[in-house]
C-alpha cells in the first residue's frame, strides 16, 4: 500500500502521542495490509474518541481531526480489498452517528450492490435507514411502500435463507398493515422455501412466518399457510411443534376446530419422528387433558409399541 494515509488526507494531530500512534499504525499497513490490522487501527481511533468526548455515541462532528481519519481509514480499507462485513457495518453506522444519512445510504446502497450483496447485516443497515427516512413523514405514500418492499424483496433473493430471517421479521413488521404487500411476502417465503429443499432454516422461517399470520390475519389463514409448508417434502419436527402450539392455544380460547387439528398434526408428526419419546409424551398430555379416556390409551398403546417398549415413555 503507498503512501500514509494521515499524509494524504493531510491531517495534523495536536497531541503528539497520538500523532506518533498514527504513524505506528501507518507503516504497519504498509507492512501488513490486512483486514485484522485495519480492525485493530479503528478500534483504537474509536476508542480515542470515547477518551475526548466521554461517549462513542456523541461522534457529532466531522471537522474532528480523528473522525475525518477514520472514515479515510475505512476507504483505505476498502480500497485495498480489507473491508470485512462487521467493518463494513461500522462504516455505515458511523455516518448515522455523524447524522450524515444521505452519506450513509449511499454507502450502504454501494456495498449491498457490490462485495456484500449476499450481507443480512449490511441489508438490514440498507433497508433500515431507508424505513427511517420514510418514517419522518407522517403518512407514507403507495410509492413509499412500493419501494421499500423491492428493496426488500431485492435483499431476501440475494441473502441465503440461513441469514435472512432478520430481514423476514424486518418485512413483516414493516407491512403488517398493508394486506397487498403482507400476502406477497407470505407467497415469497414459500417460494423461498421450496426452492431451500427443506433445510432446518427453511422451517424456522415457516414458523415465523405462520406466527405472523396468525397474529395479523387470524387463525383461518395460519392453518392455510402451516398446511402449505407441512406440505414441502421433509417437515421439520420444529415446524410441527410450532403448529401443534399454535393449535392447543387456539384451544384454549374455545376454537372448535383446535383439538381435531391437533390431533392430526401429532399423527403426522409421529409418522416421520416416531421415536422422539417427547413428542408421545405430549401426544398423549393432549389426549388426557381434553380427549377421552379411549384416544388417550389409543395413543399410549401407540407409543409404546413405536417405541419398543422404551423405558423413556413414563407417564
């Protein structure tokens, strides 16, 4: 790497230890041009600043000698191919922190369309900034909500499932009101899904996602939802619990139709995970708490034999 950064950007520190510690760091990156030794030059910049200003959070001002190094410190970083994601992070965030959001969008905007397409982290720093900047209007236009939604719908393609369930909460908090946008996501989580091939990811997210539903849209359209990723080949045991949740509470505020589904959840569930010995155990509290004293010894004797008699099945 050629040249000093402070020369170049021209600074000049009052202090001179810090001037010295600045040079330290310098002929260090022209030694070892690394991502860890740009991590440990910021930390130590940042930490300058809680020293001066008694706050990390109080960065106000970028005519501050060592907040003006840091962001040059952070497009060197870049420039040379060394900006991590958690770096990445921190160079957005701190130009929210100087209220510099026209900057920080921007910013976040070029690194999402580059090296950090596939980042939750800096999607969720993206999407955010853009939700913040509509929330200073009182009412949001349709033009609003379409933007932030292909945004969003931009970021869930490009995020592996296995991060992105951040960005799904993100999106569902954000359109919960909004019953155009709500259903088009719930279509895209199964579509996500399907295309996943049933990873333990996917069913994490189709359990939030038929959390959501039932929260937003009523009991009716989550049993409609959970009924289509039950329907994905290989349902994990986590989805099935959460459904089986989602029916027992149902339950217990008077659903009629709760018990019978729950019974038909449990006989799905034991068909494909028949020797988890917790999963009868609960089976069978159902039966005995709401069922009659017949389905409850009909899914004991079950159990037992799916079991071979294990001597884990006490109850």
């Amino acid at each position: 790497m050629s040249g000093c950064i402070s020369n170049e950007a021209g600074l000049e520190f009052a202090n001179p230890q810090m001037q010295k510690a600045i040079q330290v760091f310098e002929e260090g990156l022209q030694t070892v041009t690394s991502s860890s030794m740009f991590e440990i030059y910021i930390n130590f910049l940042m930490e300058a600043i809680v020293q001066s200003n008694g706050d990390e959070n109080e960065i106000s001002s970028l005519s501050n000698p060592i907040i003006s190094h840091i962001i040059n410190v952070y497009q060197k970083a870049d420039e040379t191919g060394c900006l991590t994601e958690e770096l990445a992070d921190e160079y957005v965030s701190l130009y929210l922190k100087l209220e510099k959001t026209h900057e920080a969008q921007k910013l976040a905007e070029k690194l999402c369309s580059e090296k950090f397409a596939g980042s939750a982290k800096l999607w969720l720093s993206r999407v955010s900034i853009e939700i913040r900047s509509l929330s200073e209007n009182s009412s949001p236009s349709k033009a609003d909500f379409q933007t932030v939604f292909e945004l969003l719908s931009n970021a869930l393609r490009k995020v592996p499932i296995s991060e992105s369930e951040s960005l799904w909460l993100m999106a569902f908090n954000f359109f919960a009101h909004q019953r155009t946008y709500l259903d088009k996501l719930v279509e895209m989580s199964i579509l996500s899904a399907t295309k996943s091939h049933g990873s333990d990811h996917v069913f994490s997210l189709a359990s939030t996602v038929v959390k959501f539903v039932l929260e937003t849209k009523g009991a009716h359209s989550a049993r409609k939802i959970y009924k289509r990723f039950l329907a994905l080949p290989g349902p994990s045991l986590v989805l099935y619990k959460g459904c089986i949740e989602i029916e027992t509470n149902l339950i217990s505020v008077g659903d009629k139709d709760g018990l019978s589904n729950a019974r038909k959840l449990y006989d799905s569930a034991v068909a494909s995970y028949g020797q988890d010995v917790e999963l009868w155990k609960n089976y069978y509290s159902l039966e005995t708490k709401l069922g009659t004293s017949e389905t409850a010894n009909g899914v004991y004797w079950r159990a037992r034999k799916t079991l071979n008699e294990s001597a884990d099945f006490i109850v």
